[in-house]
C-alpha cells in the first residue's frame, strides 16, 4: 500500500508559468552577477589609479 499520494501532472498553464519564474530568477542572479562584476572593476579602477599615480610620481623623482 503506497504511503504517498500519486504524483499530478501539470498542466500546459502550469508549466509555462513555471518557465517563466525559472526565467525570472535566472535573469535576478544574471543582474546580481553584473552588479558585483562592476563593483570589483571600480575598485580595481582605484587601485590602478593610485599603482600608476605612486609610479609616475617615483619616475618625476628619479629624473
């Protein structure tokens, strides 16, 4: 004797629906992604900025 309910199909509504949120949250982890990319370049910008400001004021100082 099964101690379970039987399994539903879904239907076509149901499934499109389910698509769709797949697709949603998909997209909300993409934008998150994008978000944290940017992030960590603008901070890599300063870090850049601040390597090439020490390096050319070390060149003014050795001519």
């Amino acid at each position: 004797m099964p101690t379970h309910p039987p399994a539903r199909r879904r239907s076509p509504v149901q499934r499109k629906a389910r698509r769709g949120t797949t697709s949603i949250e998909y997209t909300m982890i993409a934008g998150l992604v994008a978000v944290a990319i940017i992030v960590a370049l603008t901070n890599l910008g300063a870090i850049v900025d601040v390597l090439f400001t020490l390096v050319a004021a070390l060149t003014t100082a050795a001519i």
